[in-house]
C-alpha cells in the first residue's frame, strides 16, 4: 500500500510520530511512524464510535428529562404546583447542561485529535 504526502505533511507525520510517547521504537531513540498511522486511524474509530454512543444515550436522557419537564410545568400552570416542582424542574434543567457540558468537552478533545 502506498500513501503519497507532501513534503511538508512527510515532516508532520514523521514529527508527530517522534512526539509521540506510545508508538516510539523500544529503545526510544526513533519514531515508528507505521505504528503512530496505525494509532491515529484506529483510535479515532474508537472514539467516534463512542462518541456516537454518547450522543444516543445524551439524546435519550433529555427526551426523558423533557418529559418530566413539561409534567412539572403543566402541574405549575394549572394552578397544582409547589416549591418542590420548581426544585424538580430547577434539577431538571440543571442535569441536562450538566450533560451538554460534558458532551461539549468531549466533541472539544475528540476535535483536537
């Protein structure tokens, strides 16, 4: 197999691969630039499909958090609600930015690779 790079993509890729703690030889003086390509395809499979996963499982906790949202505030506005069911809804909202933080700092990290 054969991969053709600019000159200047050859010096990143044999930089990185030189930067890189995981893939150096044994004896640690010489990149193995076969084995960084390697990390890098495989890893970023890796993480895209967990981040997929992540997203599926993100999408399905708000449905449900949308869920008991729109029973607290219906229970509010017709006329039945209580300092508890604005806590409960307060916790709601405040779990789903928790989650969409977390996710947004994951899609950051995953970007970086």
């Amino acid at each position: 197999m054969d991969i053709r790079l600019t000159e200047k993509e050859y010096e990143l890729l044999q930089h990185r691969a030189a930067n890189d703690s995981e893939t150096k030889t044994k004896k640690g003086s010489k990149a193995n630039t076969s084995a960084y390509i390697r990390k890098c395809i495989f890893s970023q499979e890796h993480d895209s499909v967990s981040l997929k996963k992540e997203l599926k499982n993100l999408s399905y906790q708000v449905r449900k958090i949308g869920v008991n949202i729109n029973q607290v505030v219906a229970k509010i506005n017709a006329g039945y609600g209580n300092q508890i069911d604005i806590y409960n809804l307060e916790k709601a909202l405040s779990q789903i930015e928790s989650e969409v933080e977390s996710l947004n700092k994951k899609v950051k990290d995953y970007g970086n690779h």
